[in-house]
C-alpha cells in the first residue's frame, strides 16, 4: 500500500511540474497590463492601475487548472514605482498560493531621443501543497494509506528581477524569475528544485498616420526554462481605438507555439477589451491546438480593472509607450 501512496504522489508532482514551473501566462499581460511580466513595469504612465484576473483552462476537462490573480502598481516619486500581486491556482489536487511585493526604478539615459531605462525587482513569497483531503478510494485503492493525509505542502520565498528599455515607441524587457533554488521537502524527492525561467518581451506601438486615436501594437513574449531549456514564444497583434475622452477599445490575437514546433501552435486566440471612466473589461479566450482539443472547449479569461488618476510625473522616464498609460 504504501508503493501505491508514493505512486500517487508521483502522479500529482508529475503534473503539478509545470503548473509550479510556469504558472498560467496566457493573455493577462495583453489586456494592457504589462506589470503581469515584469516588476520593472511599475510606476510607468499616470494611473494606479489595478487588474484582477480569473483564467479557466481547457474548459471540460474534469480537475482542469484554474487561476484567480491580482496586480496593482502606481509611482510613489517622479521616478520610482512599486506594485503587489496576488494569485491562487489550482490544478488538479495541487494548491498554488503567493504574492510578490515590487519596486521600480526609472531613469532617462537621453531626454532628447525618449530612451529610456527601467530596473525592477520583485520579492516573492509561495506556498505549495498536496490536497490530501481531496484524495478518493478507487476500486483499485479501497483504503487510502495513512502515509498520504497530513499537511502535504511548504512555503518559498524567491526573488524576480528585470531590466527594461524604451526609445520613443518601441520596447524590450528582459526578466529572470525564481532566481533561487527552491528548498526540497524531505518526505519526497522528486519536487523540481530549479524554477528559474527567463522571458524577454518585446513590441512596438504604431500611430496611424491617417487617424491620430489608432494605435497597432505587435509585439513578441519568449519564455525559456533553465531546467530543461524548453521554450515557447507567443505572437501577438492590437488594435486600439481612442476617443476624445481618452477612453478605448482593442481587439487582437495571440499565437503561442513551442520554439522547435513552429508550425504546431499551443494555443491560438482572440483578445478585447474595453475602457469607460476609469473601468476595464477584457475577454480573451485560447483553443488549444492538440490531443487535448477534443476533449474541452479551450481556455477563457476575463480581467477587469480601475485605473485611478494619480498625476503626472515631472520625469519623462515614467511615460508609457501607449495613450492607453495616460486616461
């Protein structure tokens, strides 16, 4: 009995690996929240900005991953920001919980050019657990072995870091996450001990020149695992429209794909939003392009927000790339 209460437990880390190694980055960062990605992002534009995220994968599939997540930052000086994030996922009988505490600095490398340089650092603080208490008997194991019940779980800390650089439109972040090695519990040892992962994102905002509230946005998200250097890499495309009151709507896209499989995507799918007198809505949703396509409808997220004027800053370093930083 208990070879089969370590069998199990294999089975949960097994799948519980990528959940903690990558925790769910779909869309949230394209509904104009580019602090989802980095620290480095906060304090940037006039807002305090607070985005609450609820994302439902492969919607179906019984015990499909679930997330519920929370980000606000703002700028407490001409050049500093910081920001808070909170997040509860989901997945299977793994439990996933954590908040990251962030702080920015922005400087101006050359006023008269827009380049700019910002640095970001984030404090973070997880807890991961088995949910015992949500084990069933299967006519296979009719009794579970009391090896398995008990707290199954530990709490983390960790620390991201990122460097971003902006001239006039155009943008490039680059950020280390989960800088440390995690600490192995003693009751199994088969717990991924190196989560560090690297991500580079990258665009560029263009200005109709026909129409002024027209903006185009592509932009590229690349991801890459130090633990077993797999790596995936996400297209994407906006459109924004401005009125005279500086509210908007965007629509748009997303190709994620795995870098040796360019020509199988992961997930494909559509993005909108809106914004009125300081509100946000957004919906996006992703078909899953595999084995797994047949058995759920893909995956759906919605994010909504409040954006609350804070002032402008005396220091060009802290302006956004977007109209959408300034409503």
């Amino acid at each position: 009995m208990k070879k089969i209460a370590l069998y199990i437990l294999f089975l949960v880390f097994a799948q519980s690996y990528g959940q903690e190694l990558n925790l769910p980055v779909f869309t949230q960062y394209l509904a104009d929240n580019n602090f989802v990605i980095s620290p480095t992002y906060a304090g940037i534009g006039d807002n305090l900005k607070i985005r609450a995220n609820g994302l439902t994968q492969w919607v179906g599939i019984k015990d499909a991953p679930d997330n519920q997540s929370l980000y606000a930052d703002f700028r407490i000086s001409d050049r500093t920001g910081v920001g808070i994030s909170a997040y509860n996922d989901k997945n299977g009988n793994t439990r996933q919980k954590g908040v990251k505490f962030s702080f920015a600095h922005h400087i101006t490398l050359d006023y008269k050019s827009k380049q700019f340089l910002s640095f970001g650092l984030s404090y973070n603080i997880n807890n991961f657990r088995i949910a015992t208490e949500d084990f069933n008997t299967t006519y296979d194991t009719p009794i579970l072995d009391p090896y398995i019940t008990g707290d199954k779980g530990q709490s983390n800390n960790n620390f991201d870091a990122g460097l971003l650089y902006r001239w006039k439109a155009f943008y490039l972040s680059f950020n280390a996450n989960n800088i440390l090695s995690k600490d192995i519990d003693d009751y199994v040892n088969i717990e991924p001990s190196l989560l560090l992962n690297y991500q580079i994102y990258t665009g560029v905002v263009i200005k109709s020149k026909s129409n002024r509230d027209v903006e185009l946005e592509p932009s590229i998200f690349y991801q890459m695992f130090s633990s077993d250097k797999r790596s995936t890499t996400d297209l994407n495309f906006k459109y924004r429209k401005f009125n005279r009151k500086g509210d908007y709507y965007f629509v748009g896209g997303s190709y994620r794909f795995l870098n040796d499989q360019f020509m199988t995507p992961l997930n494909v799918g559509p993005i909108a939003g809106i914004t009125f007198n300081q509100f946000f809505f957004a919906y996006s949703y992703q078909s899953t392009i595999n084995d797994l396509s047949s058995y759920n409808s893909g995956t759906h997220m919605v994010t909504i927000g409040l954006d609350f004027f804070q002032g402008a800053s005396n220091c060009a370093c802290t302006k956004g790339t977007s109209q959408s930083y300034y409503r």
